[in-house]
C-alpha cells in the first residue's frame, strides 16, 4: 500500500499493512525540527519538497492540520468583499467576512503567531426584525464560487487527485458560527431565555451553511475527496450545550449537509475537542466517515473507551494527547501510548495516529520524534510477523 491507499482503508474501517499516522503542529515548530533534524532548507513548508524532506525526517505519513487530512490541500472560494481595516485582521477560517472581527497576535518567544475574535456582530441586537435586517444570507454574493483556491498558496488546483489528498468546506460550523455572531455566552443565553431569537439565527445560520456548501460543492465537489467540518460543541467535561438541544436544533442541519456531500462520493471529516459522547454517536449515524481529533484527556475520552464505543464505527484521526502528555510526560511515556493503539486497533483499521490537536512549539522535541519513532517501530515489527 501506498499513503494514500494506506489512509483511505483505514478510513473505509479496512485492514491496513501498517497503521498511517500524520503530524500536526505550529510553523514555528517546523522550524525547530528542521534545526534538529541539521537540515538546510530555503523557504516555507509549502512547498512539496520541503514537506517532504520534513516528513521524511520525522518519519510520519503527512502533514495534516486539526480539521483537514492534508493541511496544505485545502480549496475554498475567492472572497472578492472588503477586507478588516486596522487594528482587526483576516483569519484563515474567513469569518471576517461575515462581520466577525478578529485581531492577531504573537507568542515571541515561540514565534507563534494566532488569530482570536474580538467582536460579535449580533451581539447588541434584541428582537427578531433586527435579525431579519442583519441577515448574513447575502453575504454569499462576496464569494466567487467558480474559482476555488488553496487556502495557503492562493493558486487553484493543478496537481492529480491520485497523489494529494484534496479537501474542501468552509463556513460550515453551525452551532460555533451562531456563538461567533452572537458571542458565546449571550447566544448560550438565548437558547435557554430567548428560544424564538436563537431558533431563528440558527435557522438563518443554517441557510447560509447548507448554500455556501451547495456552491462550493457544486463548484469542487468533483475535484475533491475530503469535505472537512467542525464544530467545537463539547468542552473539557462533556457538551456545551444538552444533547437535546442539538438533535433538535444542529443535527438536522448536518443531516442535510452531510447527505449533499456524500453525493459527491466524499469522506465527510469533523473535528470536535473535548468530550463528545453524548453527542458523537449522532453524527456517526449521519454518516461521519472521521472523526478528528479524539482529545483524550478530557473527561472519559481515554483510548481504550474510544475504541471500545467506536472503533469499529469511525475513524478516529488523533488519539495522541497534546494537552498533558506531550507537554509533561517523558518519551517512553508517549511511546507507551502509541504501542496502546497498536494493541486496541491493530491492522485492522479505523484509527490515523495523530496529536490530538496541533503540537505546541513548547513540546519537548524528543516527546515529538517519539510518536513517530514508536509508530515505525510497531509498525516494522508487527507488519513482520
């Protein structure tokens, strides 16, 4: 098998002759391996020869990012509106260009530089009417759908689909974009006080979700293989909202956007953190083919329950924990964990070893390297026998 043949069998829950695993990390990060590994190279990681020297180097399969298969293959339309003025910036989601304002800043140390939002634009809004004149429906005329770029380099598709692995989906997140627009704690509020406000930016939420997926789809859904979504609607502990809340309210929606995609024949990715069961098995149901990321240090996400629930249901494309493992444990303590994957999944497949989110530039190195060194190792090993 080869990377890709390797990935998408162990998608399809197939049996694979070793267990694909992926990397996903900060930029800075990249740098600081490539000094480790002794490695001169010109430019960013964009480039393919670049990426793979470095995969190579760390010994992984690809470069993913937390929602995405592949994070330097990733398609959205051309947003043609006005763009932040000073001091907000654009974010790599565009939610900037449904009024959401972000501003950017940097970690000097670690030369980690993010995005966060700092404005609503619902937020001071009370009655329905105003929504209805504050519709983001029309801002889809912002986009130009016949032009789909890569998210990083801005040019449009020009490789074959048999050798990357092409994604798509954007603006997608339909319980994270109603908090965004709203601000998470009054939208929160609404749902629970103001049911008839919140049903309705849910409902003008979804309209615009399911049509800008309908053009993109239109647009690239032949071109792709990947259509990734995600929605952060668990925290630490369990759900931030009831499981009943969104069957009702989310779950349609992502029903409909879910059957659209699989039209096209694409595998239908989300990324949700947190703990996720009372809420999982919903989208399972609808037709989830991965699930990214598996954070296993929150409440009752451990590998073994993981697996035990869904392992032979999902995809699970994460599994290595960021939160506390990585940073403080030692690297016979993450090769411990990894060899755990290799006991619960075997070849069997369903499971792409990855962090369970992007790897922090505070990460020891030699707890990174160690993921992929007892990956290979088991990998080797088992395959032999």
């Amino acid at each position: 098998m080869n990377t890709k043949e390797r990935f998408i069998s162990s998608i399809k829950l197939e049996p694979v002759d070793r267990i694909p695993t992926s990397y996903r990390g900060a930029i800075s990060l990249y740098e600081s391996l490539m000094k480790y590994f002794n490695v001169s190279v010109e430019g960013l990681p964009y480039s393919k020869e670049n990426r793979d020297i470095f995969l190579k180097n760390l010994g992984a399969d690809l470069w993913s990012d937390t929602v995405r298969p592949d994070a330097f293959n990733y398609y959205r339309p051309s947003y043609k509106g006005p763009l932040p003025e000073e001091p907000y910036s654009t974010d790599s989601e565009l939610f900037y260009a449904l009024g959401i304002k972000c501003k950017s800043a940097k970690v000097e140390k670690y030369n980690f530089e993010y995005s966060y939002i700092t404005e609503s634009p619902l937020k001071n809004i009370s009655t329905i009417s105003e929504l209805k004149e504050n519709s983001i429906y029309p801002k889809l005329d912002m986009f130009d759908f016949s032009v789909m770029k890569n998210s990083i380099t801005g040019e449009a598709l020009d490789t074959s689909r048999d050798k990357d692995f092409i994604s798509m989906g954007t603006l997608n997140c339909f319980f994270m974009l109603c908090c965004y627009l709203r601000g998470m704690e009054q939208f929160l509020t609404d749902l629970a006080f103001n049911k008839k406000f919140a049903e309705y930016l849910i409902g003008m939420v979804g309209e615009f979700c399911l049509e800008f997926s309908r053009r993109e789809l239109l647009s690239f859904g032949e071109k792709a293989e990947f259509y990734c979504d995600w929605d952060d609607v668990a925290g630490q502990y369990g759900p931030m909202i009831h499981p009943d809340i969104f069957v009702k309210y989310f779950l349609p929606l992502y029903k409909k956007l879910i059957d659209s995609v699989k039209k096209y024949n694409l595998f239908f990715t989300w990324h949700c953190c947190g703990s996720i069961h009372k809420i999982l098995p919903y989208m399972i149901d609808a037709g989830l083919d991965v699930f990214e990321v598996c954070q296993t240090s929150a409440k009752d996400m451990e590998l073994e329950k993981v697996h035990e629930l869904y392992g032979r249901k999902v995809c699970i494309h994460g599994g290595i924990d960021v939160q506390s493992l990585l940073i403080n444990k030692k690297p016979e303590d993450i090769k411990k964990e990894v060899r755990k994957i290799f006991d619960l999944w075997g070849f069997n497949g369903g499971i792409i070893i990855a962090p369970s989110h992007g790897i922090m530039p505070e990460t020891p190195i030699k707890n990174i390297l160690a993921i992929y060194e007892a990956a290979n190792e088991e990998n080797d090993i088992r395959s032999s026998r």
